[in-house]
C-alpha cells in the first residue's frame, strides 16, 4: 500500500442551515448520493484501500464498510488541524498520506494529478477558482484568501486576507499529500507550534489547515502545488449545493 487517505469531518456544518440540522456535512446528498460517498468511491477508483474518517458532529451516523472511524470529541472547540494530529492517523502508518475535507468532491484526475505529485507536501490548487467563486459569492474577495507560489509551482504564501485578486494565484481545494518521507517531519512541526503556543491553547486548537500549510513553508518545507482547472467542489452552504446540483452535465 502507498497510500492512505484521512477525510476531516467532524465540523458541524453550521453554514449548511437546515441540511446539516440532523446529519454531519459529509452526509448531504449531492447529485444522488452523499459527499461521503462521492469521495469514497473516487478513492477506491484510485486504488487506496485505507481510508480513516474523523469524525465530530453527530458521528455515530457516519458507518461505512471498511472504513476506520476515529473520534473527534472536541469537535465543538477545534478545527481540522488539532482533528487531524490528534487522531493517531498520522502517526499510524508508513506510506504517503492524502487529507481531505470532508465537504468537496472531486473527480478521479484530480486525486491522480495529486498522487503524482512527489513532494514533502502536495497541496491541491485550483488555478482557475475566480470562474467558480463568481458562481458561488457575489462578491469573491469576500471569502477568497491569498495563495501565492513561485516558477516551480513551490508555495510562498497561503491563506491571508487578500485586498486584491492580484494576490490569488489559485485557491486550495482542501486536498493535500504528506510524503511517507515527510510525515514525522510535519508531526514533529505540530508538535513545536505546540509548545509555543503555550498561553494560547485556544488559537492552537482552533488552527486552520493553511495556517499550518504556511507554518510547513515558514519551516522552509518542501511544500509544492498540484494545479488543477476545476474538477472538484466545495459545500459551503445551501447555495453550494443547489449550483452543483443544477450542473448534473458539468463537474464545474
């Protein structure tokens, strides 16, 4: 096996009004069948046999067969960071390691563009994200964050409050790769922020996952883009779900 995959999915969803009032967000149905699924099957099309879920908010529904569960109990006071080092996946096993939200959908090339990606990390960014964020926001500064990369596609920036579109070379999908090579390193990164944060256990708990994608590039980590043009989804809220459905002939 050279690859698992972890799926975050322990946040509540609150955006999702009524569709995530009873069910975590993994299990809205999208085209006829729940986020969950939709990913679940591009990743057995792709060969991985190993996928864990971590689950928060009304986990108990969440069962798949073979499919590892793991448990968020804090799920409440943190975000996907402490869900994800703290669910023993990480340090569980040997072989490249792929993280995904667990609210985006994603077609098989994207996950294969990923996985052909050798870097420590590879962190999934969709070069053409100003198409779909005029679909989803009227306005898409609003919500867009800065993603900058260099000539070899090597990230420099990500996930700041941006002022202009000039400072958004793409946007990042909630798809990344840890290297088999590279994940005792991040570890042991988490781990150091850890104990800096001493004082501040809330903002540490509460950490986004391009604030430690930034935290890999500060530390001067191999951390690399795998463009894309499309091909995936993310579920914000209602609207999200109503554009994606109103496509069926078109993987956005």
């Amino acid at each position: 096996m050279d690859c698992e995959v972890v799926i975050l999915a322990a946040g509540t969803g609150s955006r999702m009004g009524s569709l995530t009032a009873d069910k975590p967000k993994c299990l809205v149905e999208v085209r006829g069948k729940t986020i969950l699924d939709s990913q679940l099957e591009v990743f057995r099309r792709s060969g991985v046999s190993k996928v864990t879920v971590v689950s928060g908010y009304r986990g108990s529904q969440i069962k798949r067969r073979g499919v590892q569960k793991k448990h968020n109990p804090d799920f409440a006071t943190t975000n996907m960071v402490w869900t994800l080092f703290n669910s023993g996946v990480f340090q569980e096993s040997d072989c490249d390691l792929v993280v995904s939200y667990g609210d985006i959908v994603f077609d098989l090339a994207v996950l294969q563009e990923l996985r052909g990606n050798k870097a420590d990390v590879s962190v999934v960014v969709d070069t053409d994200w100003e198409r779909l964020w005029w679909e989803r926001f009227s306005d898409p500064l609003s919500d867009a964050e800065t993603l900058r990369m260099d000539s070899s596609n090597r990230l420099i920036e990500i996930g700041k409050k941006i002022g202009t579109l000039d400072e958004v070379m793409g946007q990042y999908i909630g798809l990344t790769k840890f290297s088999r090579s590279f994940r005792d390193s991040a570890l042991k990164i988490w781990k150091r922020l850890g104990r800096a944060a001493e004082g501040k256990s809330d903002e540490f708990r509460q950490m986004y996952m391009t604030e430690f994608i930034q935290h890999l590039i500060d530390a001067d980590s191999q951390v690399v883009a795998t463009p894309i043009v499309g091909g995936w989804m993310e579920f914000d809220s209602q609207t999200d779900v109503e554009l994606y459905n109103s496509k069926k002939d078109d993987f956005l």
